[in-house]
C-alpha cells in the first residue's frame, strides 16, 4: 500500500528524543489496512514535508530576530 503524503508527518523529536535525521509519522488512523502486509512511502514526499517544517522554523527564527522584545531596562537581551 502507497501511503499518500497527506498521512505523514516529519518532527526531530519525538517524546523528547532528538533525533539526527527525525522522526516520520503516519497517520493509520484514516488508512484502510485490511490485508495490508507491506506499507510504501515516497521518500520524496517526506523531503518535501521535512523542508516546508524547516523552512517555517527559518521563518520563525527570522521574526523572533527581527522582532525581538527589550527587557525592562530597555536593552536588548543578552545572547
């Protein structure tokens, strides 16, 4: 059975366990599995989904950067 993108995920942790290439999660819950004996996975699909989560954590790291609050003395925070 191909698993369709939709039904999976990437995350670097997984209950608190980093991990040096991630984690992959597939959603079985909306997947028909009667008879299912082997479970295929385009890799490329999982590229894609692992580079849109990185490039929304860049976004992330860019805002909090730009948009970075002083403490109360009117300094930036110290790095």
């Amino acid at each position: 059975m191909e698993i369709p993108a939709r039904f999976i995920r990437y995350s670097p942790t997984h209950r608190g366990l980093a991990s040096d290439e991630g984690w992959l999660e597939i959603d079985i819950r909306a997947l028909d599995l009667d008879g299912v004996t082997k479970l295929y996975v385009n890799l490329s699909d999982v590229a894609k989904i692992r580079g849109k989560r990185d490039e929304a954590a860049k976004m992330l790291d860019a805002w909090d950067a730009a948009f970075r609050k002083k403490d109360d003395g009117g300094k930036e925070p110290a790095e």
